[in-house]
C-alpha cells in the first residue's frame, strides 16, 4: 500500500506475487482500506490475476479484468467489486502488469 500510485481518489496497487504470498489474501487486505484498488498478478503454469476495489470507489473490476486479459490471452469474470481471470500467458505478465496505471486510467477516464 505504501507503493501505491495515486489515479485520482483511486489508490492503486500492482503486485505481482511472489512463491510464499497467497494472491486472494493479499487483495483482500488491501482492499480493506478505503479507496484501494487492487491488480495482483500470479504466475503459475499459466499466469492468474485478480482485481479487486474498496467498496467506496464505483469501478468495475471485470471491464478491468477484460482489458487486462486482453494483453494476457486468457479469460475470465466476476463481480463489479472483485473478478478473476487465467489462462494468459505468464511469459507477458510482468509486462502486463506494467501497463496496469495505465489500463486503470483509461477505464476510469470513459466513465
């Protein structure tokens, strides 16, 4: 939370996991903050994310998420607050991951 990058109200959070961390933990701490959004990269077999939000910011992780996958390949679905997805490939996810400020920017800004 300490890195996060300011969009507006919106603090951002990109983290990739490393072995030891449980991404699913790690985004629902954080979300338990107020004005936190969450986009956690796992890098398995194949690679994982999952976006998630506080409840007082009004974005929807899956237009998030779809954007993500996007990049990644893979699908994926959920909840305006909380969605996941998989099958990308893990080979582009710290790219991907990278371009996370930039994807929530413009989302953010179509609304």
């Amino acid at each position: 939370l300490a890195q996060a990058k300011s969009i507006g109200e919106i603090r951002l959070v990109v983290h990739q996991t490393q072995e030891d961390e449980n991404g699913e933990t790690i985004s629902k701490t954080l979300t338990d903050n107020p004005k936190v959004l969450a986009i956690i990269g796992i890098a398995e077999k194949k690679a994982k994310v999952l976006v998630s939000r506080s409840k007082d910011i009004d974005v929807d992780c899956r237009v998030l998420l779809k954007e993500i996958m996007n990049e990644l390949g893979g699908g994926g679905g959920g909840k305006p607050e909380y969605a996941q997805g998989g099958g990308g490939d893990v080979e582009k996810l710290p790219e991907t991951l990278k371009k996370g400020p930039d994807i929530v920017l413009a989302v953010v800004s179509k609304k």
